[in-house]
C-alpha cells in the first residue's frame, strides 16, 4: 500500500506494542454521516445489509416477457428458456489430432519388438471425409477434425511415427486403443440440456449455441431503468463549479454499472433538492415505463423528509439506516405504475457519497436487478486473502473495504486496503481492484488474518 490515511499514522503510533509491525486501519478517515444523520450504523434500529438484500429481491418481480436476438448482441442477455442440443455434439467420430487413423484392433497385430506397420491407404481432411474402405493392416492420412473413416477408432499422432514409403511404423504402447478420437455426442448427446433458462449468456455460451447451428435465441427483455442525482450542488460537465457545487459522479458511475448489468438506462439528469422537481422526475420515470428508478443523494435524514412526503404520495417506499458501511441511508420500494400499466416501478434511493452509492448497487440494487431480469446465477464469489493490516471493524454492521489484492511468489494471496477509505473518495474506489467484505459480525481483524474479497475484475 503506497497512501495511508492521516488516521492511519494515528493508528499506526497506537498500535505499535504489537507484535506485528503493520499499522492498524482505519477504515474510514471521515465519518460518513452529517451532523443530522440517521442513527449510528450497528444501532439497534438499523437494517442489516443481509435484510436489506430481501427487501429489495422481495419486490423485485421477474419480467416475463422475452424476444428473439440475433447471437451477435445476445452476450450478457438472460435466456428466455431452456437450450437443448439438437443434435449430438460432435455430431460425427473425429481425429483429435493430425496423424494416423487405424482400427485399434491392428494394435495385435504388433511384431515382437512391439512395432506396428500399417500401409497408408489415402487421406481425410476437416470438411473433406475419406470415403473409401481402410483395408486390413491399412490406416489413412488424418488431419484434426476429419470424421474417422468407418471400421477406424484410434489415431496414432503424426509425430510418434516413422514414415516409410506408403506405411507407416510406431510403437504399440505409444497409443491405446480409441487414442485421440472424439465420439459422437461425447460433449452433448442430442436433446441434452446445454444451457439453462435463466443464465446469462457469455461469451462461450455463444459459441455453443453458433455451433447448434442457431442464428437467434430467446431472451427475456431488457429492463430499462432510469436514473437521477439529486442536489443543488450539483453540476453537469461545462457548467462553472461555483462555491460549494461539484460535478455529479454517481450518474456516469451508475448508468456504466447498468450497462455492465446489460440494462438499458435512461437518463434523466440531476433534479434539484425541491419537492417538486423530485415528484416531477419520479412521475417522468414510471410515464417512461422504467423498471426501476434509482437516484442519489437526497435520502439521508435531514433531506429524507421531503423525499418521504413525496414518495408516500407515489408508492410504497421504506428508508432505512443501513448497518452498512459505507452506504448508511437507503429507501428501496415500489412506484406505482403508469395508468395502463400494471408492474410498479423498483425505486433505489441510494446515498450520495459516490462510494456508498457504488457500495449499495453492488450490494443491493445488483441482486435485485439480476433478479428481476430473470438471471438465475449465483453471486459474485468472495475469495480468501490475508490482510496486511489490522483492520478495525465494529461488530454488528457490514463493511466494503477498498482493498489492493495481490498475488505472492509463495502463491498466497494478500490484500491491502486501497488509499483513502472515505466514502467520498473515488480515488480510492478507483485504485482498489477489489472490494474487502467484512460481514455484520465481523469484528477488528489482526494483521495477517484471512479476510473476504470480492474482486472488481468483470463486476465493476
Ligand atoms: P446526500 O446523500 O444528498 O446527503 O449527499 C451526501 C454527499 O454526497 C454530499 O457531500 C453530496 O454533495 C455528495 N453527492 C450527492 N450526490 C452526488 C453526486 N451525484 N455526485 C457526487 N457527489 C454527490
Ligand atoms: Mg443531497
């Protein structure tokens, strides 16, 4: 780790009685709540991460409606159904290598030195079959991928025999027999279940579909999920930064995380702190037929009181003081629908600290999101590193460290927390290659102690 956090230095001096030498962390430098924040994450009263997760999956209805998609643009879509193999895959017994196929029976045939002599009776190529007959001590020319001639269900590889005219001689041992041949239907026997409803379709997925000979496949629709900031600081790319103002991150940052979920977001801009405005946005995004409405900013305490007025006027949204950090506040519900519509609209309101926001749509939005779409896989898999540093956690709540996993010479993998740990801080989200999960009853973790990471690689 090449930055530490003034607090860090201050731990580090604290700490130094250890046995180890690492400092402890801080994990976060700033405190993440303002003065009117709800309660302390860990309080009593506050939702736990694992509970927010079934709040958000229990309104998340899975869309049923699905469409036909060329397989080129089907990467990342959510199978409609279930895929069968059509036909056996391979569909015919072929050379897995370039050499020599013969019936393996000639393998009796061996002289007493232990050396077999076949005459090479013509050639098979990819796309080009030998048709004709292999006669007895005989074998063909066989390039990988060329179906076996009948009577032939071994291959000897080209490089373990010696040529000699029109025959070829090898060692017996040097191939069983059925060597190098792949059979019909060994990958998929027809009608076998190659691709479940429900997953995710990627990349190899699509290269076994292509080779069923499929052009398209049946998907579930897109969601289309809208997206606002909100907060009068906030300013778009180009306009001045005035006293007090920043440019809104969490927007670019959010509609790029759907994109990478294949959901198609609608953006609808930054909407002022202003009543109004908030209901006029939100009514705008169910008008638009939005799955979902996702915004920051806006829920945390002191600004939660308009935004609850307005959404108990619009559906059916619960705040809550997430025992998460970063991510403390969190309203998720339901909008209700459009007039002629009958699915109400999934509604996030995130925090607006850009980590927070980053850490709750990975933790809860993504979930429900995934679900709702239709997809059937599993979460992302946590892996075991070992901590460089003491870690200090409170009991009672779940964190989202940003850590740097790396690989030892040993083979083990550590990880190390990524600079600044500030849920304001997308300089360290951005260093981090991984989030470091310690989950609710988690509590300080020694140097050299094993933790849980969620590497970003394909998920951020
Ligand atoms: P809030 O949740 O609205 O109280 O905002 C908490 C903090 O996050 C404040 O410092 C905001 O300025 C900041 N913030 C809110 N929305 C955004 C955004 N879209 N981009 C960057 N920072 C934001
Ligand atoms: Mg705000």
């Amino acid at each position: 780790m090449t930055t530490q956090s003034s607090s860090d230095a201050q731990s580090a001096s604290q700490s130094a009685s250890r046995s180890d030498s690492k400092s402890d962390f801080q994990p976060d430098s700033q405190p993440d709540s303002q003065p009117n924040s709800p309660p302390a994450s860990g309080h009593a009263s506050a939702l736990s991460l694992a509970d927010a997760q079934a709040l958000a999956l229990r309104v998340a209805i899975p869309v049923d409606a699905s469409e036909t998609v060329p397989l080129r643009g089907a990467l990342g879509r959510v199978l409609a159904t279930d895929v069968h193999a059509p036909f056996d895959i391979p569909a015919y017994d072929n050379a897995a290598m370039d050499g020599y196929a013969f019936d393996g029976a000639e393998l009796a045939s061996a002289a007493p030195d232990g050396h077999v002599m076949l005459a090479v009776a013509g050639a098979a190529f990819a796309g080009r079959p030998f048709d004709g007959t292999v006669p007895a001590h005989g074998c063909i020319r066989i390039m990988t991928g060329a179906p076996m001639p009948a009577g032939c269900d071994t291959v000897i590889a080209q490089e373990r025999v010696s040529t000699q005219a029109d025959a070829i001689r090898f060692a017996a041992r040097d191939v069983p027999r059925g060597a190098n041949c792949r059979r019909a239907g060994e990958d998929l026997a027809r009608g076998a279940c190659a691709l479940a409803a429900g997953r995710v379709l990627r990349t190899a997925d699509l290269g076994l579909l292509a080779s069923f000979g499929v052009a398209s496949v049946a998907v579930r629709r897109r969601l289309r999920v809208a997206v606002f900031s909100t907060g009068d600081e906030l300013r778009e790319p180009g306009e001045p930064l005035a006293a007090g103002s920043l440019y809104d991150s969490n927007r670019p940052m959010l509609v790029a995380m759907l994109e990478r979920l294949g959901v198609e977001p609608l953006d609808l801009g930054i909407v002022r702190d202003d009543p109004a405005a908030l209901e006029a946005a939100l009514r705008d995004a169910v008008a638009a037929r939005a799955d979902a409405v996702i915004t920051s900013g806006g829920v945390s305490v002191g600004e939660a009181d308009f935004t609850r007025d307005v959404m108990a006027r619009l559906g059916d949204v619960t705040f809550a003081s997430l025992a998460l950090r970063p991510g403390r506040p969190l309203a998720c519900g339901t909008l209700a629908p459009a007039d002629g519509d009958t699915r109400p609209a999934l509604f996030f309101g995130l925090p607006g600290n850009p980590v927070a926001t980053a850490v709750t749509f990975h933790a809860i939005v993504r979930p429900a999101l995934r679900a709702m779409a239709g997809a059937r896989t599993p979460p992302p898999a946590l892996h075991a590193a070992l901590s460089t540093h003491a870690l200090k956690k409170r009991a009672g709540r779940t964190e989202y460290l940003r850590g740097i996993a790396t690989r030892d010479v040993d083979g083990t993998w550590r990880v190390a927390p990524a600079g600044s740990q500030s849920s304001a801080s997308l300089s360290g989200l951005s260093a981090a290659n991984c989030f470091i999960v310690l989950g609710h009853d988690a509590g300080n973790v020694d140097a050299g102690a094993p933790v849980d990471v969620l590497p970003f690689d394909g998920l951020i």
